[in-house]
C-alpha cells in the first residue's frame, strides 16, 4: 500500500505535509477509527487523552511516568491493552496517553508499526510504502 | 498497488474548530460537530467507517518543523 503525504493547513496559509495512515484503535467494544503520524523517530505510540477518553480508558487511573520529547517534558500514562488495525492488519500495541497535547496528536512509532510493517519512506516522491509482514 | 491520498487542508476547509468525520475514501466530510462527541453522534447513522479528526488546528507540531 502506498499512502502520499497529506498536506496538513499550517498557520500563515501555510501547509505541511505529513506521513499519514489511516488507523483503527480497539479498546475492547470501542473504536476509534482516526489518522496517525508514522514517525520513524517515535520510541512508541501515542495518543491524546481526548482519543483515550473516547476509547473508555480511564488513563486518570493508570499510574503517571514523566517523559520527553524534543519540544518538551510531558507526562504519560502508558496502556498496554489496545489494539490497531491498519488496512485488515491487527495488532496490539502499548500506547503512551499524554497529558496536554492537543487532541489530534496520535502517533505510530519503532515499537508497534514498525515491528509490523516495512515501511519505506520516499520524501522525493511525497508518500511511504508499508507492507505488513505475514504472521502465521 | 492500493495507493491512499488524504488531503486535509481540501477536507478541512470552511470547518474552523471542532471535530469532523471523513468517510472511508477520504474525499469528503460527512459530519462536524462541535466536539468529538457531537461529531460522532452524527456518525453513529453511517454505516461505512468514518475517521475522524479534529478541525481549526494548526497541525505544524504534528510532524514538527523550524
């Protein structure tokens, strides 16, 4: 599957583009169907508490870690029984809640997609390519 | 090969804040809401899945830039 970048309304009428993939997270009965980030330079995932609450995770309960990022400490509450299907792919994955971020922010990294899939960034062509290994 | 194409800033546009539904092609909007909850009220009459997403961010730091 090939996804182009997604040019994403910046502020000054600016755009950005940004890797993309359409994303299902399944909390037991609840889903979230939404758009993630691939970011090959994310430890793990992510996911606002706005997406936490609407999934039914009550991640005020779930004892808090202090992280980083490059643009700021953050805490987080980490969730280990979530599920993802990507494209009829399902996998689980442990996701970081993180508090304050703004509600859109659901990112995919090295610990859950990228041990699922090959992925292949192409900048120059604006669009990645994933094929998902084959489980038996 | 399966090629997907999103294109948030045509999909977003005239939706300042609150939270839209995008249908499963990713061409069109099919609800808005004041909040994700409105938003997915609206939704539960669809049957085809919808992908939402916030509307009215500036979505630079999502991917980060200088």
């Amino acid at each position: 599957m090939t996804i182009k970048y997604s040019p994403l309304p910046d502020i000054k009428s600016r755009v950005v583009l940004a890797p993309l993939i359409p994303v299902t997270f399944i909390n037991g009965q609840y889903e979230f169907p939404t758009l993630a980030l691939v970011d090959s330079g994310a430890t793990g995932a992510i996911i606002s508490t706005i997406i936490a609450e609407d999934l039914h995770i009550n991640w005020r309960e779930i004892p808090t870690n202090l992280g980083f990022s490059v643009g700021a400490n953050l805490r987080s509450h980490r969730f280990n029984n979530l599920y993802a299907e990507i494209s009829n792919n399902k996998f689980q994955l442990t996701v970081g809640i993180i508090e304050g971020i703004a509600p859109y922010k659901c990112i995919l990294g090295q610990a859950d997609i990228f041990q699922r899939a090959k992925i292949t960034f192409q900048g120059f062509k604006k669009q990645f390519e994933i094929i998902f290994r084959e489980f038996n | 090969m399966k090629q997907i194409r999103i294109n948030l800033v045509k999909l977003l546009k005239g939706y300042a804040s609150g939270w839209v539904g995008i249908s499963s092609d990713f061409k069109s909007v099919l609800v808005s809401g004041k909040n994700l909850k409105e938003a997915r009220e609206k939704a539960r009459k669809i049957k085809k899945k919808v992908y939402f997403f916030p509307a009215g961010e500036s979505y630079g730091n999502f991917v980060g830039k200088i």
